[in-house]
C-alpha cells in the first residue's frame, strides 16, 4: 500500500504492538507493522517516514533475542523506541543496558528532568504503565536523559538531532493518562505528520491501487459470504473495477439457518453481479469423518479456492481472487513474531498452487475500521452490523465429525439464541453471540422419559477487534428464555450451558 504518510512500527514480539498501531490510527496516521526481522530493502520500499520500535519478551543481549538491521538508524526518519525497542536502541547506539534489580511492573511515578517536543504539556510527576525486566543503566552518547523514576534511572531519552527517541514506560495503553499526548507529540511536533488518513482517503487511494495492480483489462472473482469483510473487499474492488468483478457466493453446506436466502437479499441493494453456487454436498463428503480442527479448517480453505478456481474458469479471463482478509486474520495465522493459533481459512488455508493473484484490500485493516468503510460506503445496515461469521461456518462451531443431522440441531439452536437476543435489543451490544455443538450427550428427563440427547453451549462476547474478548453477562431473564426454547423445541436437545471464558486464554469460536 502506498500512502503518502506512513508510520512503520517494528515488531519485536512485544504484548502491546497492535495497540500501538490502533493509537497511531486513531490519530489519523496510516502505519503497518513489519516484524524485525524484515528485510532492510523490505522496509525501505514500505515507504516509512518514521518508525516506532515495538516492546518485546526478551532481553536484549540474550542469545537469540530479536535484533534490527543497524541501517535503520541511519535512514533519517524519527524513530521511537518503546520498552525493548528502547534498550535495543539504547544498545546499539553505544549505551548500556542491564537486568533491574527491581523489576518493574503496573502503575509507576516518574520524574520529568528535561522538557522536550516529546514530553510537552506532560506534568514533572506523572504515572505510567511499566513492564520490564531490564533496564537502560547508561544512555548512548549524545542522547538526553528525560524522565527519571525510583528504580529505573532511564525511563526516557532523547537524541533530537538524529530525531531518536526513547521510552521505557508504554504510553499506547490506557493505564499512561498522558500516553495520548506523548504519542501524539512523537506524531505531529517531532514526525510532523498531517494525520489526515481518514477512511474516505483509504477509500480513494485502495480503488486507485487496485486499478493499478489490476490494470484496465483484469477481472477478478470475490468470494462473498454475507458477512461484512467480504462485502465491503468486494464494495471497494466494484469501485475500482465496475463489471470486472463477478461475486461468488458459495454455499458450502455449513450456513446458518435462512442465511443463504438472506444474503442474497441483502445484497439485491447492492448493484454487484452474483452467483450462487451449491457446493453442500461436495464440502461435507470431504468432511466427513474429519475431526481434527486444524485438518476441517484446512479442507474447507483449500476446497473453496478450489470452487472459486472452477467457477473463474467457467467465467474465463479471470485472473484475481478478491478476499476480505483483515489484519487480525493474518496476525493470527502466524508472523514471524507472532504464533500460529489456527489458520483462518481466508489466510492459513490457501492451497499452495493456487492459480489466482490475491487482492486483499482490507488487509491492514481491523474490524472497527472496515466498519467504518462499510458506513461511508453506504452498505445496507443489515451488512454492517452483522455479527462476525467465520470462514469455515459451523464446521468450527461443531466439535468432532460434522454430519447433516448435527448442522441441523445448531442451526435450529442458534437461529432460536440469536432471535431471543435481537429480541432483547442486545444484538448491537454484543460482538458476536452464537450456538455451538460440543458434541457432548448427557442424560435427562423429558416427560417422565429418559433422554440421553445433546448439550448447547452459548457464547456472547465483547470487543474491539476480535484479538481479544470478554464474555457478555447477560441478563437471566434472557437466558431462561433460550434455555426453555432450546430444550422444549429442539427433541435432541436436553441441556443449555454459557461460556464464560474471555480470549485469551479461550478463543472465540470453539475451534
Ligand atoms: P478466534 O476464534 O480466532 O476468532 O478467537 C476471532 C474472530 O475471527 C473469526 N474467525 C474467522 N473468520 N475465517 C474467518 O473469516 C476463519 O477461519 C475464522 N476463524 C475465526 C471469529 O468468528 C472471530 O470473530
């Protein structure tokens, strides 16, 4: 993505690097994360005009512990170290880093020494969120020492002809009162940014670059699946593109009740071209007997691009696949820095043949950002507040073997939790509220008769991006509702139970 202002933010495995990214976002300034171990060359042609160096776990003189390449410091851009980007920094210049004797953690007091464009308007005592082990014991030469604390003796520093700046506390959460205005500081006096990357200027800009990657003869297919990653890639690239892209709208046996009619509905207000295709049976006899996560969430990537290939070929001369992959999907599905936690089928399940260039538009984008886009592009309302569907459906949301007549207990099980809570004027509320099959048979009574039938799980959750989650309390009144329906209307249903785990340490979806 070229935009004309680019912060990047390096990453070197610290717990807080997508949070620093949403705070420079929030202040209207476009930034991509790269991990550290990016090519120099890489970085350079990403087009940073600053950098900001991301916290990490390790410790910076430990054997095997994340490095930079040295060039980075010379590229004449402001940089901002924060945590371990700061003692990486601070070690590299020629100053000295060592283990704390206190560590610090939490809520922290700190002492301005010097007042600088990076700590205008902060107050000489201020409160800051510390998390470290190490510390900078001796600054590098030519560097200024800014703020002091108890135990840390560095907790900022400065070379402001070189335009490199430190910092040992994080001011990108929320627990750093001042953290807005350090960053912004960073931004506006010392980057001089214009922060003016507004979502009506990624709109602009990703429709002319498509139509440079795609050229003016190109035609692409979109998998559309209802959901609003899915329809606002697709809402961009018809920007871009008009009649060259043809929708795709696989029914892949594993939607929600009504949902096929209801997509398809939906997007009758949108002006796209669209086909439906019935894949149901081809995709559950590949499923069958599959009971492995991992090997379900790979099948069903693998066989959707294998549907889209088929169908590109029956529409001829197309050469690009367009997926509404968003930037939590690719984090997730491993970077150099972070772990694989499962592969999202739009990401981690892509066969490695595949025949199609990929144009992902929203890549870069989290949730609350593409829905954003999805309001200034006037997608219908019933688009844009939809609740998160995974890929996969509800293959992810049945453990063990996927079989018809269990599609059919979820389906009439979620179907009921999801009207009760549209019925409740919670559905906005919540993230994303759903039914799962835990494949678990337990023993009842129903009418003075042993059943022995399956149990529903239900999880409502909060959050921001889908990175992490917290469980909905919902009202009782609510749940007695659900539970009554599930257990009187469903005949192979006896037993109602509520998840209340958050992410971490669950996941969202079951699988
Ligand atoms: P997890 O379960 O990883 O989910 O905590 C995070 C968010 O991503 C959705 N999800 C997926 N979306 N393809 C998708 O397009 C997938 O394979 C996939 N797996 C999970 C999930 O519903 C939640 O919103």
């Amino acid at each position: 993505m070229s935009i004309a202002e680019k912060l990047i933010i390096i990453d070197f495995g610290g717990q807080y690097t997508q949070l620093i990214a949403r705070r420079v976002r929030e202040a209207q300034v476009y930034c991509e994360i790269l991990p550290y171990n990016t090519p120099f060359e890489e970085v350079v042609a990403a087009g940073p005009s600053a950098l900001i160096f991301s916290g990490g776990a390790a410790s910076v003189y430990a054997s095997g512990s994340p490095q930079c390449d040295p060039r980075l410091y010379n590229l004449n851009i402001p940089l901002l170290g924060i945590c371990y980007g700061m003692q990486l920094m601070a070690k590299d210049m020629g100053g000295e880093v060592v283990e704390s004797s206190h560590q610090e953690y939490g809520r922290t007091w700190l002492n301005l020494t010097e007042k600088t464009k990076l700590l205008e308007g902060v107050d000489d005592n201020f409160i800051a969120w510390m998390s470290h082990g190490d510390q900078v014991k001796k600054a590098p030469p030519g560097f200024k020492v800014l703020v002091r604390s108890n135990n840390t003796s560095i907790a900022a520093l400065e070379n402001d002809t070189r335009n490199i700046y430190g910092l040992q506390f994080h001011p990108e959460v929320a627990h750093t009162p001042h953290g807005r205005m350090i960053l912004d500081n960073f931004l506006f006096k010392i980057c001089h940014f214009a922060g003016n990357w507004t979502i009506e200027n990624f709109i602009e800009t990703t429709a002319k670059e498509i139509q440079a990657e795609v050229g003016i003869q190109g035609r692409a297919v979109c998998g559309l699946s209802g959901g609003i990653d899915s329809s606002v890639a697709a809402a961009l690239v018809q920007k871009a593109m008009g009649s060259r892209l043809t929708c795709i709208f696989v029914d892949h046996g594993l939607l929600r009740k009504g949902e096929r009619e209801q997509v398809i509905s939906a997007y009758r207000a949108l002006d796209l071209d669209i086909i439906t295709v019935d894949a149901v049976e081809e995709f559950l006899e590949l499923l069958q007997g599959v009971t492995d996560p991992e090997e379900k969430r790979k099948i069903i990537g693998n066989h959707f691009i294998r549907v889209f290939e088929r169908e590109a070929l029956k529409l001829k001369g197309i050469e690009f696949l367009v997926q509404g992959t968003l930037y939590p999907d690719v984090i997730e599905s491993g970077t150099a820095t972070a772990e694989v936690i499962k592969s999202h089928h739009n990401v981690g399940g892509l066969p490695e043949d595949m025949q199609l260039s990929l144009i992902e538009p929203l890549k870069y984008l989290f949730k609350d950002e593409v829905r954003r886009v999805a309001a200034e592009m006037e997608l219908p309302e019933e688009i844009v507040w939809r609740h998160p569907f995974p890929g996969p459906g509800l293959a992810v949301r049945i453990l063990g073997e996927i079989t018809p007549a269990k599609l059919a207990i979820l389906r009439e099980a979620d179907a009921i939790i999801v009207e009760e809570i549209k019925r409740a004027g919670l559905y906005r509320e919540i993230w994303q509220v759903f039914a799962v099959l835990p494949n678990i048979l337990s023993v009842g009574v129903k009418g003075d008769r042993r059943t022995y039938a399956h149990t529903i799980v239900l999880r409502a959750i909060t959050s921001q991006d889908g990175m992490t989650a917290d469980w909905y309390p919902l009202p009782y009144d609510v749940l007695r509702t659900i539970s009554n329906r599930l257990v009187n209307e469903i005949s192979e249903v006896n037993r109602f139970v509520y998840d209340l785990t958050s992410k971490p340490p669950s996941t969202i979806e079951w699988e």
